[in-house]
C-alpha cells in the first residue's frame, strides 16, 4: 500500500481534471527539449532492480499521476523500495498516519486526506507559510505547475478547444462533451464561494457532478498556473482536525492548528490569501486582526441595474455586507471569477448605486510595504475598523509578515 507523501501528494491536488483524467504515449514528449527527452526515458527505461513501487510510478507518471513532478516523493510498503532511483524519494510512512485518514487512487496506492497532508507539511515550514498553501487548499484556486506531460496533454486540448471555437464560428458545433476542451469551458464553474444570503455554495454542475477546473489567463488572454476549481476542505474541519490531533500529542498539531486560524474560506487569487492573512491574522504575527468577511459572495443586482451590470449577479471579493464595502483584489491573472473588476466598470457603478463602497488594490500595491500600508490603514477608516497600533515592535512583525506573505510561492 504505497501513499504519496509531501510535496507530491500537494502536487496530486492541484493537478487539473483534464489532465488526471488522460494519458499520454510517452512518444509526444520527444519534442526536441531537453526535459522531454529526460522524462521520456523516465517514462520508457526501467530503472535497474525496479521494485513494484517504482514500476507503478512509471506507468501512472504517464496516465493519473502525471501532474506531480519527478522523482515523486513516495512511502512504499517494500523493503526494497527505500532505495532512492529517478523516479521515487523513498518517506517513512509517519507512525500517527491512521489508515482511515487515507484515500484509495486505485491499484493500491494511496494519498493523505487533505487535514493529514498538511501535518506532513507542516515541518519546517512557518506559520505563515502553511497558513497560505491552507487558504489555497480551502479556496477557489490552485497553483499548478506543469510537468512535462502535462504540458502535452493542455497542449492537446488547446488544439481541441481551438477546433471547436472553429466549428461554432461557421454553426458545426454539436458540444463535444468528451473532449474536455471547449465545451467543458461551457459548463458553469467556480467563481463563487456563498451565495447572497451568505449561504455555502456546493460547487456542484447542472448534472450534479464537481464543478469543472478551468484556467485563469491573463488580461491579455495568456495562461497562467493559476487554475480555478472547487474547494478541497473547510478551515472549520482543518481546525477540529488539528484540535483533535492536539489532544492525541501528534508532533506538528499545534502549528497546524495555529495556521489553520488565520484561514479564511472561499479565496479565488493568491493575492486574496495573501491580503486575509495580512488584513485578519493576529496583532502578535503582525496582522491588523480586523473583523472578517465573506470572500467571494454574490451579490445580486436589482433588476433595472441588470443591464448596466451586464449580468443578474456578481461575486465581491471581500465582502462586508452589513457595512455594504467590498474590497477588491486585482492581480496579475484573473480570479476564479471571470467577471472581474478589471474586465468592466458597469458592475462597479451598478453596485454603488445599490449603496456599496467598492475599494480597489493592486498586486503593485501590496508588493510595496510603504503603498499597501497607506493603503490599507485608509481602507480601515472607510470600514471603520480600529488599526493595530503602530509601535515600533508591531511594525517590525509587521514588516517581517509582509515579507514572509509576498515572498512566498505557492
């Protein structure tokens, strides 16, 4: 029963349906690059003594396991698999993993519940950062960073999509359901967390089925690694996870559960985590402690601001909705929800003729200490929210906070 563990099993939950779902001939990989020529020998070559453990990695690292970069890291069941080769870093399978706390991936191997990954990692890594891959693991984004195969599988439906959007131009589109390209781009997908009521959502499609992965580009329609795609947890079920594993003394527990705090549902951009942790982590780490809101909830428009709207509801990225301010976080690719403030300013207009404030911040801005800082404490005047202090000991954390937040690569 071999369990993927650490980074790779991190890199097994941001890897997109469309490519967990395929499978490539390691053929496609010799495309004249270096890598793929590295990978498809990985792919084709087995590597000398190979055990049960390392030949399953090589045949799945071109089909369901073909988003996690190699070598991956891997807690084998055979003795002989605690060898390092090119394909599997050997882990000790921790002595508190409860074999409930494991999902099935099929063909006996196995990968930690997201609450039991997080534990993993959470050595010798800091508050902060794991708070912010928490916030990831709990949001409506994730940070996925192609292998070599992945490449080639986007690659292909790309040319799909391309196909299609051809097809619909000239009236030939049937909505070619199994190609993953353009028409699963068609299906409703993630771009909110609550709806207007502040109710949770359930990310699920018109059939029933998970919400589709779709991924976020750039204002001038470049791909980023950004994706967006359905919640994997809650900060309420990682926080009376990490309580419980404190009170059974596993080692990491209390960190998990520190950064499991600062943890707010429903962040659709890593700019979005990395305000909330700035914005509502506690004055002893060098967050402002505000009073917090609702991150990406709809809001929907009365009906004659509909047309001036171009759209029956939007979803606010930061939404204080008793004190009708919405605080919106525009960075460098779009958020999960595609109708972005960056997109049109009919959506802005609609909402402050419903008596919303809409603020507005830049990835720029927050990049810079000084600009966010001035920025930040003007916001807390328009919401009325009483700043931390600023004694000289709460802006050097501070400092080292905005440091730690911006430095980080999710």
């Amino acid at each position: 029963m071999p369990v993927l563990h650490g980074m790779s099993a991190l890199s097994y939950y941001r890897t997109p349906l469309q490519v967990e779902r395929s499978e490539i001939d390691p053929s496609v990989l010799l495309d004249g690059t270096e890598e793929g020529k590295r990978v498809y020998r990985l792919l084709t070559e087995p590597c000398p003594h190979e055990s049960n453990s390392t030949r399953m990695v090589r045949l799945r690292a071109r089909g369901d396991l073909m988003g996690i970069p190699l070598p991956l890291e891997l807690c084998p069941t055979e003795p002989c698999s605690m060898r390092p080769n090119r394909l599997v870093i050997p882990r000790r399978l921790p002595r508190h993993q409860n074999p409930a706390e494991l999902v099935s991936l099929g063909g006996g191997l196995m990968v930690p519940t997201v609450p039991q990954l997080f534990l993993e990692l959470a050595r010798g890594r800091t508050i902060v950062e794991l708070g912010l891959l928490m916030m990831e693991a709990c949001g409506l984004f994730a940070v996925f960073h192609e292998t070599a195969q992945a490449r080639a599988v986007l690659k292909a439906l790309r040319v799909v999509e391309e196909e299609e959007r051809a097809l619909e131009k000239i009236g030939g589109w049937e909505g070619r359901n199994n190609s993953g390209g353009f028409a699963a781009n068609r299906k409703p997908y993630c771009n909110a967390c609550y709806d207007e009521s502040g109710k949770r959502l359930f990310f699920l499609d018109d059939c029933g089925g998970a919400q589709p992965w779709r991924r976020a580009t750039t204002t001038i329609g470049k791909a980023t690694d950004m994706w967006a795609r359905p919640p994997l947890t809650t900060a309420n079920e990682l926080i009376d996870y990490y309580s419980r594993c404190v009170e059974r003394g596993i080692p990491a527990a209390r960190k998990a559960l520190q950064a499991a705090k600062l943890v707010l549902d429903g962040a659709a951009s890593p700019l979005e985590a990395r305000f909330a942790i700035m914005q509502f982590a506690p004055v002893s780490l060098g967050g402002d402690a505000w009073p917090r809101p609702f991150l990406n909830r709809r809001v929907r428009f009365l009906p004659e601001l509909r047309k001036l709207a171009g759209r029956d509801w939007c979803s606010c990225d930061e939404l204080w909705d008793d004190l009708k301010v919405d605080i919106e976080l525009n960075g460098r690719a779009f958020h999960a929800d595609e109708r972005g403030f960056s997109l049109e300013s009919g959506r802005r207009a609609a909402l402050e003729a419903m008596g919303y404030r809409v603020l507005e911040i830049t990835h720029g801005q927050m990049e810079d200490y000084d600009s966010f800082e001035t920025i930040s404490l003007s916001f807390a005047d328009v919401l009325g929210f009483r700043e931390a202090p600023r004694t000289s000991a709460f802006c050097k954390r501070r400092k080292e906070l905005h440091r730690r937040v911006m430095a980080f690569r999710f």
